[in-house]
C-alpha cells in the first residue's frame, strides 16, 4: 500500500482492473434493483422473490431498499464516469490519491483513508462530475 500513497496516476492495467471490478458491482445492482422492484411491483411473485434476495416483502421496506439500492447504482455510476475523464482514484474532499487495494476493495470509494468518513465531509456529490 506504500507506493499508492504516493502515485498520483494508475496505471492502464489497474484502470482496466478497476472498470471490470466497477461493471461487475453495477450489474450485481441492476439485478438486485430489479429483484427488489418484482417484490415491489410483482406481488404475485413476492415471497419467491423475497427469499432468493432474502429481504422482506414490506411495502415501505422494499421502497427503502429500492431506494438505496438506486443510490448505490449512481454512485457506480459517477465512478465510471471519473474513470473516463481521469479524475477517478482521487479523493474527492482533499484531492489527494485513493490507494489502489482500497480502491480494489470499494470500487466506488470516493476518499482517501486519511480524510473523514462520514456523508458530511463530503461536498455536494452533485458536483463530482461534470456531464458536459
């Protein structure tokens, strides 16, 4: 982890790495988005469905989950997007590099592990990334 505290660039093999390990954790949302919403919206198939993401079939707690699993899928999402204009891999509080395994490990994360962990410290995501 020393030589990812220090390097500012990724090299093209760990970008490649990293947008595998970005579109496989987006998929995994997409079809756990979709399972929740057949809970959701396919009622008749509720309890089949429930059980295989093993969640429970309450209306308000399925629309929670629908939710945050949407979240999660945008910030996916953003990640992808940063990767393509190069700034991905760098803390968004403080600027400074995201080590590679904590990337590997998080492929979304969005700070270094010196910066504050909490939703707080974060600026607006809305701001993360331009879409011009």
């Amino acid at each position: 982890m020393g030589r990812d505290v220090h390097r500012k660039q990724l090299t093209p093999l760990e970008r490649l790495q990293l947008r595998d390990a970005l579109q496989d954790r987006w998929s995994e949302q997409v079809r756990h988005i979709t399972l929740l919403s057949l809970a959701r919206y396919g009622r008749e198939d509720a309890d089949r469905v429930a059980l295989a993401i093993g969640t429970l079939t309450e209306v308000s707690s399925l629309d929670r989950s629908i939710e945050r699993a949407r979240a999660r899928l945008e910030e996916l999402e953003q990640a992808m997007r940063r990767l393509d204009d190069r700034s991905y891999g760098q803390c968004l509080r403080c600027g400074e590099p995201i080590g590679f395994t904590r990337l590997v490990q998080t492929p979304e994360e969005t700070r270094c592990g010196s910066c504050p962990q909490n939703a707080a410290a974060l600026p607006n995501r809305a701001d993360d990334v331009s879409l011009a």
